[in-house]
C-alpha cells in the first residue's frame, strides 16, 4: 500500500469508541471497529490501541495521524453576522477570507476556553443579493455574511490529544458528531423544509436544526440516555450496572426482569417520564430557533435514543412528527469521513497549525478547495 492511501476515523463518546479506516483511492475499501459499552474512561488509551493495532494489520499500513470526531455537553454554536463595503471591484476569495478571520477572532476573545470546531458560510448578501455559495466573478459594493460557528471545550480537545499522543498519534482535525451525522443524513429528508436531528447520547442530547437546507442552530442539554439509567437506579433502589440492563433489555426479553420486585408498569413509567422530558426541552430549543414548527420533522438518533423503540414511541404523548433513525458504526464513520473529505461545500476547513513557515491564510485555513 502507498503511505497514507488510508483515512482513520475515531468517534470517541463518553460510552463507545467506533472507529472507521478509509482507502481515499478506493471508496469501496474500508474496516470498522467498535469498543464494548463502558463507563469508566480510564482504559480508553488501552481501547484505542487495540484498534489501531488492527487497522494496521487489516491495511498494512502505519497509522500516525487521525481525524476526530466528539461531542460535548458543553459544546455550543453561536452565530455572527460581519459585512464590509468595497468599491465596486471584483469579489476575490482574500476579501471573505479576511472577514472570516474578523469573525473567528470576536468568538476567541469572547469564548477563551473553548476551540473552534466548525465555522459554517450560510449565506452571501452582495449588494443586497442573498447566494448560497460565493459566486464566480461578480463585483461588490457591499457584503455581509451569516457565519455559525461550533466550539468545543478547549480542556476536552486537549485530554484527547494527550490520550491519542500516548499512542503516538497526532489528530488533524476536530470534527462534531452529531453535527456530520446530521450533514450526512439531511439528504435522505429533501422533502422537509425544516428538520431537526435530535441525537441522544450518554450523557448530552444534541439538537441540530435546519431550515431550507442551512443549519439554523445546534444546541445542547446535558441530558441523554445516563439519565434514565440513573432514574431507574435511584427509584428502583438498585445499582447503575443493573439499571441499565433493564433498560436495555425491557422490550428485547421480559423475562429478564420476571423475578425483581417492582412492577414493568413502574418501570416503563420512569424511562417514559425521562423520555418525555428531553423531547420537551427538545421542541423549546427547536421553537426558539424556528419560524414554522407545523410540520417539522424531528429525527431521534443515537445510541441514546434507541431505548425508543415502537414499544416506547407508541406510549410518549407528543405532538410532532418524529422518526427514529437507527445507526450502525458504519454510518457514524462514513459521516465523519465524508466532512473531513471536505464535501460541505459551506464549510470552511481549519487546518491545524504546523511548525513550518507558511502564508498567513494557508496557516488558518483551507478554504475554497
């Protein structure tokens, strides 16, 4: 194999590592791995070797550098709107580039103990013209952009560097799960105008809304699928291991639960009640940042989320349409894999900083491939 004909994808969660390896010269080339459920992060350095261990053997190639994707409960977007007046000459690339360098430097000064993961282009107004994407060739008296930016916490970026750094890895880029999920789903949902992906994790719940094809938002509650586990193991008096194997397994085997002392009513009643409460808060972030709720299509994904099966959708009392999207580890790297290709054409990449010497734009971003 040729160095480097490979892409390494790792999504690190707070329960789950998958991991996904790519031949950039062959899409149809490529090999998945997943970690078993946990808790307790401390063996995650252990649990990452032993993936790379057989990705190299599965390629036969060195693997010294990743792209990253994870989520926070602390993770934010904000947007910003920056404009500028020209003299009528021709738009060039530079012109938006130092405008977005305007932007990103605001939510640095603001935002000093967090990274910037994503920065998102979501719309040109040049001379009172609104375009998706920057034209070719056309001159400009004025122009403002509607820039989203997405930050992580700067501490959270920093333990997995480390984390990876002890397997002598180094990461290219920072890449938002639930974020190049729901880039990578939207399309399968053409016919909603507006549409949110709600992605249920450990210990965060994700809500990421778009409107006309533009991402409008991505907020978060700290609430997710660790939350029902810890109800049900505060109400039923039992420890967090056994609570969450009656979650997992209430609808796969009854049985299972046949000889505790508490009735499945109360515990469909507890998962419900938790359910039901993050969809809430769901649809209160969703309303802030939309128009039109009528006919919003709400997406549930997630490992989170699969605790709502038809059993459990069929019994939580809400109003909007909602599907359930059941996700393979495949799904999750192929997401991850297609963002750091570059394929959002809204996105501007920010490339890590090198020790060589470098242009100044070549330095912050790639952008415009």
């Amino acid at each position: 194999m040729n160095k480097n004909s490979f892409q390494t994808i790792f999504d690190c969660g707070s329960s789950k590592v998958r991991a996904g390896i790519f031949n950039k010269n062959n899409k149809k080339e490529a090999f998945y791995a997943e970690s078993e459920f946990f808790i307790d992060q401390s063996n995650l350095e252990l649990k990452i070797q032993k993936i790379i261990t057989s990705f190299e053997k599965d390629t036969n190639e060195y693997i010294d550098n990743i792209n990253l994707m994870v989520d926070s409960s602390k993770m934010f977007s904000i947007g910003i709107s920056i404009y500028k007046k020209f003299d009528g000459s021709r738009l060039r690339k530079e012109n938006i580039q130092f405008l977005i360098q305007e932007a990103k430097q605001q939510i640095l000064k603001y935002y000093t103990d967090y990274n910037i993961a994503h920065i998102i282009i979501n719309n040109y107004k040049i001379d009172d013209v609104d375009y998706y994407y920057l034209p070719d060739e056309i001159k400009c008296h004025f122009i403002s952009l509607d820039i989203l930016f997405i930050c992580l916490p700067s501490s959270l970026v920093v333990n997995l560097k480390n984390t990876f750094s002890k397997s002598n890895i180094s990461i290219n880029q920072i890449i938002c799960s639930s974020y190049a999920k729901a880039i990578n789903y939207k399309d399968n949902f053409s016919l909603f105008k507006n549409i949110s992906f709600i992605d249920v994790g450990f210990n965060k719940t994700s809500i990421i809304t778009y409107f006309n094809n533009k991402i409008i938002s991505l907020n978060i509650l700290p609430i997710g699928g660790d939350h029902i586990t810890k109800d049900i193991s505060k109400l039923l008096k039992i420890d967090l291991e056994q609570a969450e194997k009656l979650k997992i397994n209430f609808e796969k085997n009854k049985t299972f639960l046949s000889y505790k002392d508490f009735s499945l009513e109360f515990l469909e009643k507890i998962i419900c009640a938790r359910t039901e409460e993050i969809l809430e808060k769901c649809l209160a972030f969703i309303k802030l940042n939309s128009t039109i709720v009528d006919r919003h299509k709400m997406i549930l994904m997630g490992d989170g989320s699969k605790i709502l099966d038809s059993y459990f959708k069929d019994k939580i009392i809400f109003i909007n349409d909602i599907d359930f999207l059941e996700e393979t580890k495949e799904d999750v790297c192929q997401s991850g894999f297609k963002l750091g290709m570059g394929l959002n054409k809204q996105e501007v990449l920010v490339k890590p900083k090198k020790q060589i010497n470098q242009g100044f734009f070549e330095k912050l971003f790639h952008f415009f491939k």
